[in-house]
C-alpha cells in the first residue's frame, strides 16, 4: 500500500485505482504464498533441526510435498493471472521473478555462501517496487525504486540481528550465514545499511517529489531507533543480549511505511476532487459542444 500510494503517479490515478491496489495485494500474497511453499518444501529436512522451524507443517510430515506442491503451483499461477490481468504485464513479470529469485535461487544459496542474505533483501524489496509500478509508474524512473531501497537497506539490521540469536541454528542446518561465521562482518553489514536509511527516507525520497519534506525530517526519528541499536550490535560482545535489537528495527519499518497513509487517503480524496469538478464543468469543457463548422452562421456580437 505504501510504494503503491508513494508512486510517482499519483496526480492521474485512474477511478479504478482501488480496485487495483487491491488485485495488487492480492496478487503479491498468492506469488508470496508459493514462493513461501515451494521455500518450506525445499528446506523441509533443515527446517526439522532448527528450534525455530520444526514445527513447520512440511517438517512435521502434517501436509505430504505433494499437496505442498500443488498448493504452491496453484497459488503462483493465480497471483500471476490476477497481476497480468488486473494490474498490468510490467508487475506480473516482477511478481513471477521474485517467487522464482525466493524458490530457485535464494533459498540453493543459503546453503552455499553468505551473500545469501543480499539476495534475500533484495527479494524482500521488490515488493514495494511492484507496488509504484502497478500505480502506473515506469521502471525507468528513479523515484520507482526508492521506497524497495529504502526496505531493501532495512532488512540487514533487521534479519543480521535475527539471524545472530539463531546462529547456532543456522549452523546446526548446515545454512551459511555471516552470524556463524563471520560475526563481526554482520554486526558491520547491520549498522551499514541502518546508515543508508537516512539518505533514502530523508532526503531521495522528498527530493523527487513522492512526499513532503517533513517526512524527511520525521523519518530520523525511527531512523536512529535503528541506527543506535545497530551501534550497539556492533561494539557489543558476540554474546550479548539484542532483543532491544530486534524490537527497535522491527519497529522501524512499520513507522515509515504509516506515515505515507495520509498519502494514500490524500491521493483518493484528489482526485474525487478533480472528478467533482471535472462533473461541475463538463459542458463547458467539451469541444463537442461547439460547432466548428465554416458554412455556420455566426451572428456578430453585440456593440
């Protein structure tokens, strides 16, 4: 909802609009639910040794890989049809390349080197950039990409946090992460990324126009709430508690992502506006209504 309001088309949304967010949203779960499956059907054996996922359905053997795998083959073709055919071709493809990015190449990877987790933000931020492109926008406009970077940075502090109280699951699975064997380098990526918030939120995004300059300033508010514990991360012992880690940047997107509502009411209640008017004047506005036909008598105006 948010990268959809925060599109750089906003002025032109169309009266469907609703109904495309909503086919949006829609279609985003249903490519999600699949990736989600077809992730949970490939780990299902390294999900049964983790304390965090073993009570995962395909891990408890409660749903066969069978019915798993149909869920996931009907789920992805229904969020696909509904983005092709509701939204447009430019989301859908989007859509069908993150469920394959999440299923195929992410999921392979995490057992093969860190740089797993880049791939991940990156599939976690493509969302938003369906969002401003089923809004209309092009992904040849910078703007379109603003809100997935600003998630894209925010899921490294985030999951390095999450990932360093389960490092030892992680290893336990065979996964390789940079909190069990790099954990200096993870505390790093986390504060890197928490800085590169401040720049996107605060002066990109009210640079090209998406919102106002007082959400730039509003922004370092949740932006030092997750800047500071990133400090923290990094010049606390290996040990060490981060639940205020967790809690403070998992609090932090959600901050950014309500504050552009007012956007969204903002740009319904536009253009109801502009269609009142539009309903007002239409007589006068109309060329039909004038005759431009030369062999039409005109009478003078009068003196």
């Amino acid at each position: 909802m948010a990268s959809y309001a925060l599109s750089p088309i906003t002025a032109a949304t169309p009266p469907s609009s609703l109904t495309t967010l909503l086919a949006t949203a829609t279609g985003t779960f249903l490519c999600s639910a699949s990736a989600n499956t077809l992730n949970q059907i490939f780990e299902a054996p390294m999900d049964a040794q983790m304390s965090r996922t073993r009570t995962r359905p395909l891990a408890r053997r409660v749903i066969s890989t069978h019915h798993a795998s149909v869920f996931a083959t009907v789920s992805g073709l229904s969020g696909s049809l509904v983005l092709a055919t509701m939204v447009n071709p430019t989301t859908a493809l989007l859509g069908v390349s993150n469920l394959f990015l999440y299923a195929f190449l992410y999921t392979p990877l995490k057992r093969i080197s860190v740089t797993n987790t880049w791939l991940g933000a990156l599939v976690g931020g493509l969302p938003a950039l369906m969002g401003s492109t089923a809004a209309g926008a092009s992904l040849g406009h910078p703007a379109s990409w603003l809100t997935a970077g600003l998630l894209y940075v925010w899921q490294f502090p985030h999951f390095n946090s999450l990932a360093h109280t389960l490092r030892r699951d992680y290893a336990r699975a065979g996964y390789m992460m940079m909190s069990n064997l790099h954990p200096a380098l993870n505390a790093r990526v986390s504060l890197r990324y928490a800085l590169a918030a401040i720049p996107l939120s605060s002066w990109l995004i009210p640079y090209y126009g998406l919102t106002t300059s007082t959400f730039g300033f509003l922004s370092l508010i949740p932006n030092l709430a997750l800047i500071i514990p990133a400090v923290r991360f990094c010049i606390a012992t290996p040990n060490g508690p981060l639940s205020q880690k967790i809690l403070s940047s998992l609090a932090s997107s959600p901050i950014h992502l309500l504050r552009s509502i007012p956007k969204i009411s903002g740009s319904f209640e536009s253009k109801a506006r502009q269609n009142r008017k539009l309903r007002n004047y239409s007589g006068l506005a109309d060329p039909s209504s004038y005759s431009l036909n030369p062999n039409d008598a005109v009478d003078p105006p009068p003196l």
